[in-house]
C-alpha cells in the first residue's frame, strides 16, 4: 500500500480540527452585526474568537505530539507525518495565543478558509473523478464534527474568560 | 472584515456545506457487512498412505517411532494442574494372542504395518496400535519404575526386553472413522483394551478424534512425511485402577509420523 491512504487519513484530521471553524466565525460575526447593542454578550465575546481557534490548534498539536509518542526524532516525524506543509500550516494556528496577532481576527478566518476549500475541492473533484459519493460523505461527517469541536472551543474559551476576568476584579477589589 | 463580506462570505459557505450533505448523500442506508459463516471450510484431499517396510520404496509408508509420541495427562490429585507423562514404548501393530510375549530386543518387537490411511475414503481408513505399560516415563524414574509400576499393576521393565504381555500392554484398534462435520477432522470409534488392575482384559469402546497432517516433502527435501494425530479419553477406574493422586479421567494424545524412506 502506499501512502496515499494515510494521507487521506491526515486530511480528514486535519479538517476535524480546523475546517469547521470558517462557518462559526462567520455565523458568530453575522450574528453579532445583527444585534443592535454593540455591547452585548457575543458582540464581545467575538473577539475572543482567535484564542478559541488557538485553542483547536493546541490540541490538534497535542494529537500529533501523540501519535508520533515516545520518539520525537525528525525522522519519526517524517515516518508519521505525510502532509509536510499542511500539517505545518495547521500547527501555525498556535500563534494565535499571541494577542497581537489574535487582534486581526480575519487571519484566523483566512487561516482556517484553506482547510474549508480541502472540501470544497473534493466537493468539485471527486464527482468527476468517478462518482465516489462516500469520500464527500466522509468530509461532511469530518465537517460535521469539525463544528461541534470549534464551537465547544469557543464556548470553553469564553467560559475561562469569564472566569479569568471575575477573578481578575475579585482580585482588584 | 466588512460586514456584507462577512455575509457574502457566510452564505457562501452555508451553500458548499449544503451541497456538499446534499452530494454526499448516497441515498442508501449503510449495508451491516454480512455475518461471518459459521459453517467450517472442509477440505479433504486424496491422499492414500498405504503401510510397508522395503527401505527406499516411496510408495510405502513406514512408521518412524523415534518421532512419534504417546501422551497423557490428567489433573493432579483430581484437582490440580495437569500431570503430564508419556510412554516410551509402542507401536502400530495388531497385536495378536501370540504376539503377546516378551521380546529380546530393543528395536520395535512387531512390524508397526497395521494401518491404512485413506484422506478422503474413511471408511477404509483403520489403524491398530499399543503401548507398554511399564514405559510409563513422568520424568521422575523414582515414581515411574517405583509406585507407577504397582499402580498400574505391570511388572518392572526388564533391561533389553520389550515386554508385550497381557498384563503389560493397553491396546487400540478402530472399528470405524468417519468425517468430522465440524471441522476437517475425524472421528474414530476405537477399541480400548487393557487389563490394568482387572482379572482380565478390559476392551471399551470409545470415540477419539483424528487429525491428518498432509503429506509434505521434508526441508531437506529427500523424502517425504505425514502426519497423525489422535486424541482421546479412558476412564481408569474402568479397568481397576485406583489412584487418587490423578483423576479418573485420562487424556491421550497419539502423535504419529509416517516417512516413505
């Protein structure tokens, strides 16, 4: 078998951890322009956005610091990792811990839209190549997933913001 | 971003997600792959193995004692992990009434030529053998040539003979063999006759299974073997032996090579 195979398997991965993020930041931001009170709950919270999509990375990161377990040698990573770039690309996603690069929201959208046209790829491709319905229907299930992932990243990373931030104020006081 | 990119931007990716479910979609309920069958693959070949003893002869079959076996075991103190042990001494042969003597020799007393081995015919298939009693080896000579030999109501093993009396052999000899429906093997119904601790011989009879490992050139590649394999169970108590130190119930398992040498 070559490496075809794992490297289907790595992009289903990878579009399991990022994909979905493109379609909840969009939503998040439509919604928050919508409301009228700019100083609502999720018009302020839109900003926490790229930390949550930071979030998604440092996991994805932690899922490939395990699979490549307990040798961390660049030949184990070259022996486990088949995607070079797109791995790399995906891993970048870390830096958006750093808040003067999570200030420019858009990049994590840009960052995470390279992921969404994976799918949108196989969506044009593979109905040519053959009609193989089952490939798109494995990166609808991935998408699916993808959501659920970055919106409970999103979620969880407000939650610790609040936390963080009373805390913060208990603090003061 | 501005806000009617953004939506731009959001209807755009509603309408490939959508697509995207609506061409996935096979419109076909996900198939369970089919149960594994249960029913056992049997396959039986054709070989015929036919018994003689003219050295270089390839057409027959010679018993090679050396690398063959006798078996037993039964759990210790009827409770236990199993006793193992093995007896040193037997052969293939239908012994009769006058060949029941004692043997000076240490080679095999009878022709071991009792046999026929039809793969695929086992009606035809039949088989004789026995085993000398007092070669009973436990890999303990205290035990085997001590209590073993009053256990098993035998006499003690005589240096440079092979001891085939009444007394001193349990025989086996089959009265038919059929296919196994489970499986590639056999089923045996076989004469067990022995006297044990008895007055007289004892014969039951009892159902064994065969298994036949085929024919095959040997690595060297200069002749060839096969292989028996027969497993079954005696009852001890059924010929007079009182132990409590083994079960009641005793496991053999006959291991037999066959070359064309």
């Amino acid at each position: 078998m070559d490496d075809s195979f794992f490297k289907y398997l790595e992009q289903l991965e990878l579009l399991a951890f990022f994909s979905g993020y493109s379609l909840i930041y969009t939503t998040a931001i439509f919604i928050s322009g919508n409301l009228r009170s700019k100083t609502n709950f999720i018009s302020r919270r839109i900003k926490l956005l790229p930390f949550a999509y930071a979030l998604v990375g440092t996991l994805y990161l932690g899922f490939e610091l395990k699979k490549i377990y307990p040798v961390y040698s660049f030949e184990n990573v070259g022996h486990h990792i088949h995607l070079h770039w797109l791995v790399a690309w995906g891993l970048l996603s870390v830096l958006f811990w750093i808040p003067a690069l999570s200030k420019r929201k858009a990049l994590s959208l840009i960052h995470s839209l390279v992921f969404f046209f994976l799918i949108l790829k196989d969506i044009v491709l593979q109905p040519a190549a053959g009609r193989d319905d089952n490939i798109v229907a494995n990166d609808m299930r991935v998408f699916g997933a993808s959501l659920l992932l970055n919106l409970a990243a999103f979620l969880g990373v407000i939650l610790g913001s609040a936390l963080f931030t009373n805390r913060h104020k208990h603090t003061i006081v | 971003m501005k806000p009617h990119y953004n939506k731009i931007l959001l209807t755009g990716l509603v309408l490939i997600s959508g697509y995207g479910i609506f061409s996935g979609c096979t419109h076909k309920d996900v198939v369970l792959p089919a149960a594994a069958s249960t029913t056992p693959i049997i396959t039986h070949g054709h070989h015929v193995h036919l018994p003689g003893l003219t050295a270089g002869d390839t057409t027959q079959w010679k018993f090679d004692k050396v690398h063959s076996a006798v078996n037993w075991s039964t759990p210790f103190l009827e409770v236990g992990a199993d006793l193992t042990g093995k007896f040193n001494q037997f052969g293939v042969a239908d012994l009769s009434t006058a060949q029941m003597q004692n043997y000076t020799v240490t080679g095999q007393p009878v022709a071991d030529t009792s046999w026929a081995f039809y793969e695929n015919e086992p009606a035809k298939t039949h088989f004789a053998g026995y085993v000398q009693i007092n070669q009973i080896n436990t890999g303990e000579p205290a035990r085997d040539g001590g209590c073993l030999v009053t256990t098993l109501a035998t006499t003690k093993i005589v240096a440079g003979t092979q001891n085939l009396t009444v007394q001193n052999v349990a025989r086996i000899k089959t009265t038919s063999v059929a296919f196994d429906p489970a499986g590639n093997d056999y089923i045996v119904t076989l004469n067990f006759t022995w006297q044990g601790g008895l007055g007289a011989p004892l014969t039951e009879s009892i159902t064994g299974k065969l298994t036949y490992i085929p024919e095959a050139l040997v690595p060297a590649g200069t002749y060839s073997d096969f292989g028996l394999q027969l497993s079954f169970q005696i009852n001890k108590a059924d010929f007079g032996i009182v132990s409590t130190e083994t079960a009641d119930k005793i496991d053999i398992v006959v291991s037999a090579n066959f070359n064309n040498k």
